[in-house]
C-alpha cells in the first residue's frame, strides 16, 4: 500500500491593513497625542490667539467694559510711546549683556569642569544651584546681597577699601542695570554650562592628542580643535539664551520692579504695567504681539540653524 503526502493547503494573504488618517495624520497616533495637546492649546495657543486678538482692541480692566475693534491703533501708538522704546532698549542691553557674559562665564566654567580635577563631582553639582533655584527666590537673595545697608556686597567692598561709603546698588540710575545684570547672568550660567559641557566632551580627545604632537599649544587646541566641534553648540545656545533672556520678567520684577525710574524696564515689564497697574489690556497685549514678531526673528535664525545641522 503506498503512502500519500498530505500537503497543506495554502492560505490566501491578506492585505495590510492602511492605517487610518485624519487630515493625513495616522488617526492612533493623533489619539494618543491629544491627551499631550490638550494642555498646550488651552496654556499656550488659546492665550497667544487670545492676545493677538486683544492687540487690536481698546480692551480695558472691568467686568462690564467694553471692547470694540481699532485695528492699528495701539501699535500706531506703540511707535510714537517713548517708554516703549526706552523699554525696549534697555530690553535689548540687558538681553545681549547677558547673554553674552552668560556665555564666556558659562565657557570657562565648562572648560574647568572638563578637566581632570579632585572633587570635580563636588564641583559640578554645586555649579548646578542656581539652576534648582526659582527667580523668586534667586531675586529675594540677591536684593539682601546687595541691601545697602545690611548687604554682604558692601561690607566686603568696605573692608577691601573699593569703596568709601554703602553703595544702594537696585535704586542707583547709574548701577542698577549693571547690578540686575550681574544677577541674571548667574541665575542663568548652569543650564549654559551643562550644555557647552556636554559638547566639549563629545570631542574625540584623540585630535587633541594628535594636534598637541604636531606641537599646538593649549589656545591653538581650542582654536583648531575644540571651537568648530561645539560651534553648532554655541549657536544653538546663545540664540536660546537671547529668546531666554529677553523675555525675563520675574527676576527683574523682585529686584527692582523696573525701577529706578524705569531704568531697568524691561519690555514685559512695561507690558504689565500698562495691564495691570493701568488696566489698558487691548494696549499691553499689542506690546506682547510686537515682542513676539521680535523672538520670532530669532525662532527662524534658531532653527535655520538647526535645519543646517541635520543637512551637514
């Protein structure tokens, strides 16, 4: 009797299943973000429309005021207000001063910190302090360093006989914005530091061995080696420093409140005022949407940048 072979039968093949999509989104993931959307567009976008809208209005403080269209009016007025562009000058100082000392202070921190030395732990967990700390607090402590009269700061200028006489650094016209400088390039120097830290030790220590052979020294390592490795870096972060910077408000708030005599008025610093110590909303959010159009401009240089980066 022979045997016979059994074969299985074939099954047909199915054609994969298309995922679903809505307005060209995959609709299961567009679910599963929404959760994660839904907080953004009530904090961020709902506010941001909210506001551009606002910007071309004569909307007032009151429950019952009315509001009615004026379409360019506040920023017509906007060019003509010379505390906006007082504001908006010592806005742009205060950004780029800090900025910029945040970034060298910020390098030569990381630059120490990168190197081979005892406790270095020790040394990077208190570089982050600042960083755990809120403006509020950091704006509360500062204002007792620089106390007139019970201040730190002026008892050890006095003892080092730098100065004559107790020096009141928040209401002097000639030192307050220096002052308030100091501060907020050290409530900003950790997250700078950690970043530029991270780049310098993505740097192969192979080509500064090999450019330490061919008899470079340590500046023209740094030169030659270190700054075009953390270039893109440096650009990223200074640029997010500057958006970072120039839209401060509550470290400058505590310390001086803008003064003295408007001297460190930053713009949102205006901005609040016009709202909410003179109630004129329609006009503080046309301020708003013009400091937007100004981060925008740098928003676009960021990610040009960015875009740059992942076509090198």
């Amino acid at each position: 009797m022979s045997a016979t072979t059994l074969t299985e039968r074939p099954q047909p093949t199915r054609p994969a299943r298309k995922p679903r999509r809505v307005l060209g989104l995959d609709r299961d993931g567009l679910m599963l973000a929404v959760p994660a959307l839904i907080p953004v567009v009530l904090f961020s976008v709902y506010p941001l429309l909210r506001g551009i809208y606002l910007g071309f209005t004569d909307a007032q403080a009151g429950a019952n005021a009315e509001v009615s269209f004026t379409g360019f009016e506040n920023y017509q007025n906007l060019l003509d207000d010379s505390y906006f562009w007082d504001s908006f000058r010592i806005g742009l100082i205060w950004a780029f001063s800090v900025t910029i000392l945040q970034f060298f202070a910020s390098l030569g921190l990381a630059l120490l910190l990168n190197q081979k030395l005892r406790l270095r732990w020790l040394a990077r967990t208190l570089a982050l302090v600042p960083w755990a700390m809120p403006p509020v607090v950091i704006g509360i402590m500062w204002r007792l360093v620089y106390h007139p009269n019970a201040g730190i700061l002026n008892d050890v200028l006095l003892d080092l006989r730098i100065i004559d006489e107790n020096v009141d650094w928040l209401s002097s016209f000639s030192v307050a914005l220096p002052a308030v400088i100091v501060v907020g390039v050290w409530a900003g120097m950790p997250q700078t530091t950690v970043v530029l830290l991270a780049g310098l030790q993505s740097v192969p220590k192979e080509l500064h061995e090999a450019a330490a052979m061919d008899g470079a020294n340590v500046w023209q390592r740094f030169r030659s080696v270190t700054w075009p490795a953390i270039k893109p870096v440096v650009i990223a972060m200074t640029t997010l420093d500057f958006i970072w910077n120039f839209n401060s408000f509550s470290l400058v708030y505590v310390l001086t409140e803008g003064g003295p005599g408007g001297e460190t008025r930053l713009p949102l610093l205006f901005a609040y005022e016009e709202a909410f110590r003179y109630g004129n909303y329609g006009y503080a959010a046309a301020l708003g949407n013009a400091m937007v159009v100004v981060i925008a401009v740098f928003v676009v240089f960021y990610l040009r940048q960015r875009v740059r980066e992942a076509n090198a």
